[in-house]
C-alpha cells in the first residue's frame, strides 16, 4: 500500500471536529506540575494520553516513573530499520490558572470561541503536542503506515523546567535513540508567517525573602525606627536596573556573546514596531536596553523580571501593619554561553552586597535551565521548511525564540541530534497568562504540516 | 448608702475569673470592621455588648444605626445632674487575623496560658474597654451607685479610621454630653510604668496600583522590552526615603512643628534604648531618623510605611508572567499641625512625578485621621495621674502614643471637653498583630484603677 500524505491530510481535515473535540478532553485535565496538590490531576493527564496513543495503535505505550511526574513514551516503528526515526517531544503540563487572574471562562473547562479554543495549556503546549498524535493518526488511518519511525516522550515537568528528565534521557538513551527530535512549543508573529526557532532562552529562578521583626508590627507603635521589610525589599529590588535599563548585577552580562551583523540582520527580518508592540502587549510605552531593537530584547538579550511580590496585608480595607516579611520571586531569561547557576551566585551576591543591616535577607534558588543554539544549515532545519512551504502554504523564517524549553539542549548534548523547533502558536496566544487560547486553523495546519514533514524527513 | 471604692475594688478582685470568661465571650466575635464579609459578625459584637449593658442595670442602652457599623450606647446617670459625667469612649471592632500569619491558637477562640490571654482584640481593645464596663459594675453590685455619672460610646469603626463617628457625634451632643471623654486603648512600657498619653498621630492611608500590560504576560516571549509592573513600583516606592532615613515627599515635613527643649526632656523619660528596641521587635538593627531618639521616632515624628504589597504570582512554585499590575498599600503617621489630606495630595503628586510613561499608576486615598495633641495640666488630667498611684500603685508619665485614635481629635474639638487616655495595654500585647494578648494582672489592675478614677473626677 502507498503511504500518502495527500490522503492523511485529507483525513484530518475532515476529522477535524473530532481531534477538537478529544483535544477538550485533554485540557479539561488541570495538570498544574508546580503545586504539589495537583499531582493526581498531572497523573491523570499522562494516563489520558497513553490510553489515548494506545488506542491509535502506537505500540510500548507507557507511563513511566521519574523522581517527579510522570513522562508518557509511544511509538510506532513500522517503517523499519532502514527508515529514520523521528522523537517528538511535547509536555502535558500547565502552569496554574486562576478566575481572579481575569479568566473569562473557567480555564479548565475549554470552550470555543470565534474560531479559538480557550484554556490553560490549549497552545502551551496540549493543542501544540496534539498535532503529531494527530498526523501520525492521519497517516495509520488511511495508509496504515507511516513514512518513518515516530517516538514520542511527553513529559509532565516543563514549567517546573523540567528537573527530572535530563537522568530519564540518560537512562533511555537506547529507547528514545532517533535521528532527529521536533519540537511545537512555539510560536509565529502572524498565522501567514511560520517560523523555526533555532535559539532558545535559558532561565535562572529564584526566590528572595527579606526579614526584619519577629511578628508583624503595629505601625503606629514601632514606625519611624523599625526597617520596614517590604521597604527594604523594594529598595533592594529598585537597584536591579541601571537607569539605561540595563541590569546591574555585577558580571551579568560577561558571558554573552556578541551578536553579529548577520545574526543581527536577521532577527531584523522579524522586528516589532513600537506601534506592534504596544498593541500586542496593552503597554502605554515600550521599554528597555535602546542599543538593542526590540526583537533583539525578546530574544536574543537576557532579562531580569520580577515574577511576583508579596508582604502584609493585601485584603479589602486598611491594616496598619509593619509586616515581619516581605518576598518576591525573580526570574532572569539567559542566552547562550549564559550559565544559569553562576547568574544564581551573581544575583545572590549582590542583593547580599546591598542589603542593609537593619533587615535579614535570604535567596533561595527556585529553578535553572540552559540556553540552546542551533544551526539552520542541518537537514533537518531545511525540511522543516520545505514542509511548511507545502503544508503551510508560507515559507518559514528561523527564528529565535524568548521563552526557554530547557530540555532542547540536553537533546543536542545527550542524543547528539538536531532539535527542530516547529512552533504551531501564535505570539498572542496568551501563554501562562489569563485567557490562554489556540486557533483551530493553526491546529488544522499544524497537522497537515506534520504529516508533510514525516515524508520530507523520509526523503532525505 | 455609702459609696465605697474599697468595696468596689475587693468585688473586682473576687469576682476577676467571671470577668474574664465574659471577656472570653466577646472576644470570641470576629467583629473586622475592613471586611464586608464580617458585617455580620460586627453586629453581633455590637449586641453582645449592649445586651451585657442591659444586663449590669445600664439605662438607655442601644445599638444605633450609623452609615457603616453601629455604635452602643449605655448610660448610668444615677449620681444625679450635680454630678460630673465621664463619657467612656472604647471600640468593639478588631483588624484581621488569619491562622497563616502565624497564630499559635485560633485567633478568635481565646485561651489563657501563664497569665494572658491570646486573642485578637484582647488589648485592642475589647479588653481595655471591658475594664471601664466592670469598674461600673463592681461600684453598682456593691454600693448601689457610682460616684459620679457614667455613659458609654463604643464603636465599631475604630479600625477603618472611625469614618462615621464625627457624624454619629455631631448628631448626638445632646445625648453624648459629658465633661470629660477617658479612653483606654493605649499601652504602657512595663506594668510598673503607666502612663498617660497626651498625644496621639494621625493617619494618611492610600493604596497605590500600578498597571503595564493588558494581561499578565509569558516573560520569554515579552521579556526584556516591557517595563514590568512589580519592577516600576519597586522602583517608585524605593523612592520613598532619603538615604539618612528621612521620608523624601516634597514638603512632608513642612507643618510639624518642632520639639521643644521640654518635650524633648519628657519624652526622653521613656525612652528605649537599641537593646530594649530590638528585644521588643525582633529586628536585627534599629533603622531611622537618627537625629531623633527612638521613642521621638517611634512617637513624635511622622512616618511613612509600607503596610502591603502585591504582584504576580505568590503560590508555590515558579511563574514565568510578567504581572499585568502590582500594588501597594501605603500610610503615614502624622504628628501635631500636619494634615491628613494635604499630606496624600503631596505623597500623590510624588509617586505621580516619579512614574515613567512605559507604565500606568493610580494612587487612592482609603482613610485619613487627625493628629491630637492634649495639655496634661488640666485638672482631669492630674485627677487621672492619682488614680493610677492610689489604684494602680504607681506614679503614672505623660507620654505621646505613636498609634492613632482619630476621633480623638473630634472629642475635644466637638465637645469642647478634656480626652484622658488612660492606656492599660503592655508596649508587647503584639496588637494587630499575630498572638495578640492581654495580661489578666493588668485587666484587674485597670478595673482598680477605673474605679479610683470615677472618685478621684466626683472629687474635683
């Protein structure tokens, strides 16, 4: 029988409600991997999409073990030992998701809206690792077969960067053994626009508590001689930036590596205006390091962000309180040859250097994760372009990207592979915010982009 | 009959277990005036104590309808229209507490362990005023009558400022009408050290928000070209303070009007030093205006404090959004001749002028009381001084109290009458704060004291 990717594509597009549908019952699951209380929800996920691989015919379907949560690993290799192999990498785990954050449908319970799917975890990245579930399906639907050999490793620990699944490629180097790895956790600008990222941020994450009386205090009792902690807390946290918005830790920047006129001309291709910006954010001015173009900011340059802030009271009315404690979470976003845990040491060291003696301060490293950088030259890198030229309809532009999978660099150095960043978001899909959403028509032509991909690769 | 304070006093002491299970009872009210959802609870506070009232042979007992929580008013006019009238002025509300801040027992289930009772409100200020309602019981069960004419103003608002007393006050001097005002809810350094404070702060309360990005934002995508909102209020608010300590506002400090040789003197007689300050607080170094002693600081100069804040993500785990807004509560203390309006407008125009255009902010005023200022050489104030030695067993100082009692300022202004405030809390009660308690020795020696008082005014 002839394996055609016409067919499969055909097949998917007249499934499509259906895959929408299954894909409702994925993001129903709230399988939030930073909160211990929902672990049984991210077990639930995971056992969700085995079942649902086993039932699509993928063969060794299993949830297996890690010192955290669970990764979901499938295949199917019927294409035989002279085919290539693809792993497809995807995670089934989400960041939290709050009414109170301005939700306006509960975000675990999708709902469609104006041609968008609404729900935590619908681009980022359930409806994204969906779509090669999907084209394999396509495929073994109409053709029985597929053009190559297909691994899948879902893991279920992303957005807690993804601690235990650098020892689990270690321990499974013969199982997961492939010719290249893709990735779709990503996005493009605008739908007619695909890109293949080829560089990712790295990220240091940390948390700061700063103390000073034992209890809280009566202000009107103790204010006027005692360092309030949230004072204290934002004067340490207002000396990060210099005033040209650069960030002041000491050494910060020591390890980035100049970017070129080439380099530079090409993330030119895909700049932002301060018009665009504005409108994509809701910001009243753009901000940051003017020697850089914006693009360059979002991507290419580190950052220093404070994720959040807390201390006293924050319910209704007043409480005249000097709060015993004041904390914030921060997060810097490193480029390559960046180290996450020297940018650690160099953070601490100086919110240490600039604490004064009337409060206590600790620093607590929360996550790490490494930069990657790959080359658009390699095979792999140009037939992910030819498929969108044919699945697409649009001839991709490599990219790279501001947000950090810190997997991508452990797949380069364990596996020796190419990482192919094939995003099927868009940039205002609303990642880890309120609202999250994910068009259908990108769904659909993500699948089909999938399936030509599966035949490029085989030609090589 | 015979008036007795002797007897009035040896009634206290044998019936002190009964008084404090009824203080047990209404302490077990959750009565926060700040939160909406509490009104309920306000209320029953405010029956339970007219109902005890009631109860003790008060006449004209009420629970009066204000625009926000009721006030209860009692009266015993026994003694006759020869006789002086003391009005007892005290509040039945209490800030929040919540187990999470740190509660070593349910802050509304009261316990006694070594002598004092843990419970919010227990010194702030059920206790305290609960002491003026048992001084009058003991002289009726024992004498028959008081010495003098008592009513009682208890409110429910004391915490939100009192925003609707000045109004209840006006609309009521008829009713209210009384030549000297006493007030305990102020606190003394030792329980061999009591005092009377002649000076009370003020208050300016705001609340401040800062606002970048329509929604929260994914830090990878957007990093490094949105001015953060919790970084901007950091900014801002690290802004408050000149480095010597000194609050930086334009124009702060222009109305106080500055100590005399004299004051500085008395002031002096109470001072604490950085030991005492740190063993009271906990906080590792004293901080402040240092041409200032403590207790000048901590008394008789305004401040400025940070009494919340939040941002972004506090939960467990890590967060990569930039948050869409960040906020902070704010408020100041302030000191004879400075005003609690002109001072949010110069804090408003500050934070306004020192906000860059890549954010948003709002700042909005929630509460506002006046500073007093009261002269300890009236005759009321002096009968109060002898109370203290022949009830309390010790000679009592004049001190200023660094907290505020807004209405204060309205009793003398609207009744043109003296304010004694006769303080029977401990500097370390921990009011509004978690584990707040209250010392059975110093409720009995107050009840003492209270009585004498009542006496110590028939006599003038």
């Amino acid at each position: 029988m002839t394996i055609s990717s016409q067919e499969a594509r055909a097949f998917s597009r007249a499934q499509g409600a259906r895959f929408v549908e299954e894909l409702f019952a994925f993001l129903r699951i709230p399988s939030l991997s930073g909160d211990p209380a929902y672990a049984p929800d991210v077990r639930r996920a995971a056992e969700w999409l085995a079942e649902h691989m086993q039932g699509l015919g993928l063969a060794n379907v299993q949830v297996m073990e890690t010192a955290g949560h669970p990764v979901v690993y499938g295949e199917w290799l019927g294409a035989g030992p002279d085919k290539p192999t693809v792993l497809v990498y995807g995670h089934y785990d989400v960041v939290p998701a709050e009414m109170s954050d301005g939700w306006q449908t509960p975000p675990f319970e999708p709902v469609e809206r104006d041609g968008r799917i609404y729900a935590r975890g619908a681009t980022d990245d359930k409806g994204q690792l969906f779509i090669h579930v999907k084209a394999l399906e396509a495929y073994l639907k109409t053709s029985g077969a597929a053009p190559i050999n297909v691994k899948f490793l879902i893991e279920g620990e992303e957005e807690v960067s993804s601690p235990n699944l650098r020892p689990f490629i270690e321990a499974h180097l013969d199982l997961l053994k492939a010719d290249v790895c893709v990735i779709s956790d990503s996005s493009m600008r605008t739908i007619d626009e695909p890109a293949i990222t080829h560089s990712l941020r790295g990220m240091t994450y940390l948390e700061i508590e700063v103390t000073g009386p034992t209890d809280d205090l009566h202000s009107g009792f103790w204010g006027g001689a005692t360092h309030n902690p949230a004072l204290a807390l934002v004067e340490i946290l207002g000396k990060l930036y210099h005033p040209d918005n650069t960030i002041a830790v000491p050494g910060f920047y020591d390890d980035v590596v100049a970017l070129t006129d080439e380099e530079r001309a090409m993330i030119a291709k895909t700049d932002l205006s301060e018009a665009q910006f504005k409108q994509s954010t809701g910001v009243p001015d753009v901000w940051g390091d003017r020697t850089y173009t914006i693009r360059e900011r979002v991507s290419a340059r580190p950052t220093l962000d404070i994720n959040g802030l807390w201390s006293g009271w924050s319910g209704p009315g007043p409480k005249t309180i000097i709060p015993a404690k004041a904390s914030a979470k921060l997060s810097s976003r490193l480029v390559a040859n960046q180290n996450p845990h020297k940018i650690y040491a160099q953070i601490k060291a100086y919110i240490e250097s600039i604490t004064p003696p009337t409060v206590k301060v600790t620093v607590k490293l929360l996550t790490t994760g490494e930069p990657a950088l790959i080359d658009f030259n390699l095979p792999a890198m140009q037939a992910a372009a030819r498929a969108y030229e044919k699945g697409w309809g649009a001839t991709p532009v490599f990219t790279r990207g501001g947000g950090s999978i810190p997997v991508v660099a452990d797949f380069v150095t364990l596996m020796q592979i190419p990482v192919v960043m094939m995003g099927y978001g868009l940039d205002d899909d609303g990642l880890h915010a309120a609202n999250e959403s994910y068009s259908i028509e990108m769904f659909q032509r993500g699948i089909e982009t999938a399936i030509v991909y599966l035949e490029e690769l085989a030609a090589l």
